[in-house]
C-alpha cells in the first residue's frame, strides 16, 4: 500500500507475539507494504479460506480509501482536489483523519497527518531517498505546506465532507494505517462471532478474550539490540490495543550523518534524540498508532511527562551510556506481566 510502510517494516516488529502453542486458526499474509497475522482461539465461518478471503478484502478496501500509492484512491483524489472544495470521504477514512487531527491537537501539532512533504523530502515516502541533505530553503518550503489547521473535516448526516485551504496540501494517514487496519479486521472477527483472536498489522495489535490455551493473550516488547530472542518486557494487553513506534531500524545515512524516519514537524528535521521506543496502549489500535509516533517525535523526558499529565499508559525504551532504559507510567504498570 504505502512505502512509507515499507520502510517501517523492520522498524515495527518491535512488538512480536510471544511464543504460542498450537493455534485453532492462523493465516498471515502481506498489507501497507507490511506483514499482518490473525490467531484465532474460535472457529471462523467457513473455515480458514473464508478468513483469508474476508481479511484479505477488508485490507483491500482500506488501501483503496487511504493509500498514497494508489493514484486512484480516496486519499490520492483528495489531495489532487482544490483548495477550499467538500470532498466526501468514506466512514472508516473520516475516522482516521479525525483521529489524525485531535492528536495532532493534543499534542500540539507533533503528529501532524499532513507532514507528508516533509517525510518525502527525506526520502521516507514516495520519492527517491535525496542526493544532498535538504537545505534550509528546501525544508522551509515544504513546512509551509504542513499543518493540520490546513485540514478541514465535517460530519453529516449524509456523510464526512474533507477540506483543506491549500491545494498542495498532502494528507499521508501512513503513520495511522496499521492501527485503522486492525481496528478494521477486529470489528470483521467481531461480526462474525469470532471473540477470542489476536490481530497483528506490524507495530498495531488488537486482541480480545485468550488464546487457543485458554491463557491471557501476551505480546512481547523486543530489544532495540536485536540479539535473537532478546526482550524488553511482556505484557498483557486486557482487551486493550497496543501499537509500538520506533526509530532505530529505519534509516539512512548521508553526507556522514544517520537520519531517522521520523521528521519533527516543527523542525522540519529527523529526530536525534535518544528515545528509541514508544508502546502506548488504549482502547483502539488507531488511538495508541497516532501517539506512539507523537511521542517519539517528542523525545524522552517531553515523552514521559506528556503520557504522566494524560494518564497514558506509556512504556519508552530510551539508549542511554550504559544500554538499554525502560521508562514507563504508572498506567502501564497492570499490564506488564511479571
């Protein structure tokens, strides 16, 4: 779907399902330029094909409203649309951005869904990765095009009306895809009676009820050093979605400097701080997506007293002189599993 996605590949299997028995159902398979997984602890009608099919439509249709690298999705219209023009978009698209601007909001602008100039500036989106670190000019220019005050969503009985008053305005729901795609294959399981499974689109997890044991669902944080095996923590997520955000996979290095994926609007730069982790876990996987990224663009210190003043249940894997550091909130504590 998007290569932003395919960038963030690696980066996201920080979170990893722990090590499970013989599950009653599993299929995996490839989205957003990523992986997804469904372990199921209920039979699902129809059998394993009927799952394949349906999960398989679902991630399809969620590509064709919000990819940027399909020239003929919603999201693709929308941004080649005018400036100042209502553009409909569907249920589930709405959502996303909605979702985009109250964190963009709420974290004054540090998740910003329309900071996609900036990340292909870089080289993390659809152009190709630049010869040359951008100059001040060149990042001037593409922060004039950001901003979620640009972005105008309206709520109707007839449906969700999309805006922006710039027309080169580029909307990138990248950042939140993961999160709307289990949301979305969570609410598919639901409806069909399903209420015992584990979703996993890379970093994002949905899970309810326990595994094919009969045990609590458990998700591993892994290491940032990437020794085989090696893990942060575990928790169990209760019925909560969990998404993790990180920056020390997915890089690149020019003119002698190593530059992260993850661009500070306000700089208009890849973070350089030290925080490498961010799990945040809330109700849906589309909330902890958007401020798992708002809280790595923040860095350690901003990061953990952002999630203490709003109560989030926040674990930050910081590098430090000595390794490796875990910081979290209170709010996290009933979920780790000792």
């Amino acid at each position: 779907m998007l290569l932003r996605f395919l960038l963030l590949t690696v980066l996201n299997l920080a979170l990893a399902a722990c090590s499970e028995p013989e599950t009653a159902l599993r299929i995996e398979g490839r989205t957003m330029g990523t992986f997804y997984a469904v372990t199921l602890a209920d039979p699902f009608p129809g059998g394993e094909k009927a799952l394949h099919q349906q999960v398989e439509a679902r991630l399809a249709q969620i590509s064709q409203e919000i990819s940027t690298y399909d020239p003929n999705s919603v999201l693709s219209r929308f941004n080649r649309s005018p400036a100042n023009t209502p553009f409909p978009i569907p249920a589930l698209m709405a959502r996303a951005v909605a979702q985009g601007i109250t964190a963009g909001q709420t974290t004054h602008g540090l998740l910003d869904v329309t900071v996609g100039p900036l990340v292909n500036l870089w080289g993390f989106g659809p152009d190709k990765r630049p010869q040359h670190t951008p100059s001040d000019a060149e990042i001037a220019a593409a922060r004039a095009r950001v901003g979620i005050d640009k972005l105008h969503l309206t709520q109707g009985k007839e449906g969700a009306l999309l805006s922006k008053s710039r027309a080169d305005l580029y909307l990138d729901l990248s950042t939140l895809g993961e999160g709307v795609g289990a949301d979305a294959i969570a609410e598919l399981l639901e409806q069909s009676g399903v209420h015992h499974y584990l979703v996993e689109i890379a970093g994002a997890v949905r899970s309810k009820g326990h595994n094919p044991n009969g045990a609590p669902w458990r998700i591993a944080i892994v290491d940032p050093s990437d020794k085989p095996g090696a893990f942060q923590a575990v928790v169990a997520p209760k019925e909560m979605a969990v998404s993790t955000a990180g920056s020390y996979r997915n890089y690149y290095e020019l003119d002698g400097k190593r530059y992260s994926h993850i661009i500070n609007p306000r700089t208009g730069k890849p973070i350089t701080h030290r925080l490498v982790s961010a799990t945040v876990i809330l109700p849906t996987a589309l909330e902890a997506d958007a401020y798992d990224t708002a809280l790595m663009v923040m860095g350690p210190e901003q990061a953990l007293t952002f999630a203490q003043k709003n109560r989030l249940a926040v674990y930050l894997i910081v590098k430090t002189d000595r390794g490796f550091e875990a910081r979290y909130t209170p709010q996290f504590t009933p979920y780790l599993v000792q």
